[in-house]
C-alpha cells in the first residue's frame, strides 16, 4: 500500500494542451549549486497553443509504495496498470494502484531494458541479452521486430508509430509501416539510454549515461533525423549513471540517476541538477508521469528502484503526451 508522507504540498497549474516509505529529512529538493547553468544554440521548443501556466514549481507531496516484481523500466497502459518486463522472474508483469499484480505472459531473458507501448496497445521490449526488439501482445504472442541489435536499451514509440531503440552506442529508427530499420546517429565507445520525446515529438532526447550527457536529435514531420545537437552534462561520482528520462507538457525534461537523484532541465537552459533526491533508493533506474487513469495522476513523477520501490512525486505539472494514451 502507498505511505503518504506529511510533506507540504506547493502545486502551480499547468492547463496544458500539445499536440497531439520516506521522512522529510530523506528528501533533497531543487538544488542549482553542483551545476552551473547553461543554454543551448537553439532553445526547446514546446507547444504554444492553450498553455495557461508553464511555471516550474517545487515538488510537493511523496509517497512511496513496495514492488514485488520491479524490472528495469515500466510504462503505464490504457487500463490503469503499471506494466513491466522482470527478467529475473521471466515474466511480464502488471500492477493496478492498489498494489495486485497479475501475469500477463512468460518471457526469459537474462536482461530486459527500455519498454513501452505502441499505438495498437502492444508492449515492446528491449531484450538487451539476447539482441532483440520483441513486440508481446497483451495475450502473451510474441513478434520479433528486429533480432541484430547489440544491446538494446532504451526504446519509444512516437504519435506516427515508429519505434526507436538506443543500441549501445548507436540509435535506430525502425519504420512502424515498413519495418525499417535506419541507423540515425552513432557515438563511438558510447552507451546511450534514455530516450524520450518532446511534447511535439520534433525532437527526440538520450543521454550518454555514463557521462551524464544530454544530447537530442531534431526530426522532421516523418520522424526522421534532421540535426543532431549535444545541450548539456550533469556531473557524476564515480559510481553513478543517468539512466531514464521524461519530459512535462511544457517541454521540461526530467533526467533520473542511479543514486535517487532527479535532476531537471528546463525550457530557459536552466538545470537543476537535484529537483528531488531520495536518499533511501538503492538503485534508480526508470521514471514516467502518471497516466491519468486508474489512480496515477497525470501531474505526478513516478519514479522505481530496481531493489523494489516505487516513489510518487507531485510535479504540478502534467506529463508530455503517450501516444499510446491518446
């Protein structure tokens, strides 16, 4: 069950329309102090169409609730579950609010990466030990999408139903139509992770992990790559990554570490580089904004360790479209 802390809440509106268990001492909010701000050539760009308020307050309220079955990363589905591929217990799994899980099909691998949904309701699986692309219907059939991936990691879906995977170092688009696969960009020695996309899905951010590195490549209407741009870095200790990444309805993108830490850079340049620290995650590896359906509010981060917690953090902010969700 959840543990709602009593930590005071600060909630700004942001009517937005684009296209398309811890203690008060556990948690370290907005913090500059490690990084100094910076602004790329070119600026973010959000949408601009019934935006209201697009501040960027503080973040609120935590609650933290126990995962049996956490994996590498999850994804929130249209009925209300938090979903995931756990390769230690070779099975993909889901959760409701409440905290039942149920099974939705087998599936072994020694390491399962990036997740997500396609536009058909599919959850597609970067199976990073066995080189593959899996797509896994909600019965349980299997398609393999592509099987010459080196390690893929992170994987997305745009609004067009293209899937695109960071394998290692490099970063494919394959074809929602054709099944085509396009080598985008590649970063020699480099592990890329995640990818997530702006509220317009113009462009497409990764990070190189190791280096906490923020790159983002800009696309052009058919989702193919126009321009490839590094914007920022966010130092590391040494035995520290960024790993996921995600992006509010205003164009704000949200970078998770491996050590509870969740930095945010901003539409302006700026970076924070400890939004929110929570000192009790052992090892932190995803983090979505809630669906909207089924209790996971739209307007909160969550984020999961991999040794078995969920943390939900109110943003005020709602998240950037899933086009699955549409």
């Amino acid at each position: 069950m959840w543990v709602r802390l009593n930590i005071a809440v600060v909630v700004m509106a942001c009517a937005c329309n684009p296209r398309g268990a811890l203690d008060a001492t556990a948690v370290e909010t907005a913090d500059t102090a490690d990084d100094t701000t910076t602004k790329p050539t070119t600026t973010t760009t959000t949408t601009t169409t019934t935006f209201t308020d697009c501040s960027v307050p503080s973040p609120g309220s935590f609650s933290s609730m126990r995962l049996d079955y956490p994996g590498e990363e999850f994804i929130f589905d249209t009925e209300g579950n938090f979903l995931t591929a756990v390769d230690w217990a070779g099975t993909i799994a889901r959760m409701t609010r409440m905290g039942n899980w149920d099974f939705i099909a087998p599936y072994t691998s020694d390491e399962l990466a990036g997740v997500d949904l396609d536009l058909e309701g599919n959850l597609i699986i970067a199976d990073e030990a066995n080189g593959a692309l899996v797509s896994v219907s909600m019965g349980g059939a299997e398609t393999i999408i592509d099987g010459s991936i080196v390690s893929p990691n992170s994987v997305v879906v745009s609004d067009l139903g293209h899937i695109y995977v960071t394998a290692y170092d490099e970063l494919y688009k394959i074809d929602g139509n054709t099944g085509t696969k396009t080598l985008l960009d590649r970063y020699s020695g480099r592990d890329l992770d995640g990818l997530a996309f702006s509220p317009d899905f113009k462009y497409l951010w990764f990070n190189h992990d190791d280096r906490g590195e923020i790159h983002r490549l800009e696309l052009d209407e058919n989702g193919d790559m126009v321009n490839a741009e590094y914007i920022t870095e966010f130092s590391l200790s040494w035995n520290q990554e960024i790993d996921g990444m995600t992006t509010d309805a205003c164009g704000n993108l949200y970078i998770i570490r491996t050590d509870g830490r969740i930095s945010r850079y901003l539409t302006d340049g700026t970076k924070e580089a400890s939004y929110v620290r929570v000192n009790e995650a052992q090892y932190a590896s995803a983090l979505h904004f809630g669906s909207g359906i089924g209790g996971w509010d739209i307007d909160h981060l969550y984020m999961m360790d991999r040794f078995g917690t969920l943390y939900d953090i109110d943003v005020g902010i709602p998240g950037a479209p899933e086009p699955h969700l549409r």
